[in-house]
C-alpha cells in the first residue's frame, strides 16, 4: 500500500513537472477558442474549428480596415461604419493600456488596421459553427468572415507586401 501512494505521488509530481512550454501553448490554444470575458468587453465571434462543427474552407477576397473594440461586439470599420467580424481565432485581453485582441502572435487595440482573407456573410452563420451564442446587439447590421487576422500593410490592406528588386541579371 505504502508503495502504492509513492508511485502515485511520484506520476503525480512529473507530471506537474512537464514541459511547462508546452502546457502555456496548449493553454493559449484553448483561450483563444473561447468567448470574451463577460462583462463591458465586446463579444467575439468565434467559428468552431472544422472538426467540432466549424467551416472547412473560407473565403478568400482580401478584407481590411480598421479594428473596432468599443461596440457590443468586434468589428472592423472598412470605409462605411463597423462591420462585425467572425473569425477562426483570438481571445481578448486588457492590460494597463486598455483592452487588446490577442490572435496568434499579433496584439491588435481598438484603431489598429487589420487585414484578412475572408468575405461579406449574409447574415451571421448558424449558431452550431460558432464557439458561443451571439449576443442580440451582434446580430444587428452587416458581417464579415475574416478567416485569421493579420496587421495591415503600412500602405493600408489594399497594398501589396514589399518585394526585394529583381535580380540583375547582366
């Protein structure tokens, strides 16, 4: 029996003892799956991923324009007023300066241009592909799909990335 309880404390401590990098990535996977912190945060809408229920492809025009974090939910101003976003990935956050959306690498604050592949929705998908309901005041005006959210181009998101000069070939 005595050395029944050792060997369960001894799994138990390597476990805990594990590869702490790995658990902090695991960690950051599932927070940005979930919906924004209750309270005076907007709602993101999320899209299960393809093997929970979520799309398996997605639109492909090039989107872009600015981040907006002061309504009922995530949106983006593309030239005519906001236009709620529904993406595959991100979490929100708040720090010292204020509330920030977290998607892989990149820290995007309300004002910040945004790109993405993605399209116009007719309408907001069904409840089923997404990771939360969508609150009432989301599901007012127009949405847009952007498949994964990137920082804009100084230019704007209608500039093309810069490329090295071609090659002398003299």
């Amino acid at each position: 029996m005595i050395v029944r309880a050792a060997l369960v404390l001894a799994l138990a401590a390597l476990t805990a003892c594990g590869d702490k990098g790995a658990r902090d990535m695991a960690e950051e996977e599932a927070g940005s799956r979930m919906p924004a912190p209750a309270g005076n945060q907007p709602h993101l809408i999320l899209y299960k991923s393809a093997e929970e229920g979520g799309p398996e492809a997605f639109m492909e025009a090039l989107i872009g324009g600015s981040l907006l974090l002061d309504g009922p939910c995530v949106a983006v101003d593309v030239g005519g007023g906001p236009v709620t976003i529904v993406t595959t990935e991100g979490s929100l956050h708040e720090d010292g300066d204020g509330l920030f959306l977290r998607v892989g690498p990149h820290e995007f604050r309300h004002g910040d241009p945004i790109m993405s592949g993605g399209g116009a929705l007719n309408g907001l998908p069904a409840d089923g592909m997404l990771t939360a309901p969508v609150p009432e005041a989301c599901r007012e005006g127009p949405a847009v799909e952007m498949s994964y959210l990137y920082p804009a181009p100084p230019g704007g998101p209608g500039q093309p990335p810069e490329s090295p000069p071609p090659p002398d070939l003299t």
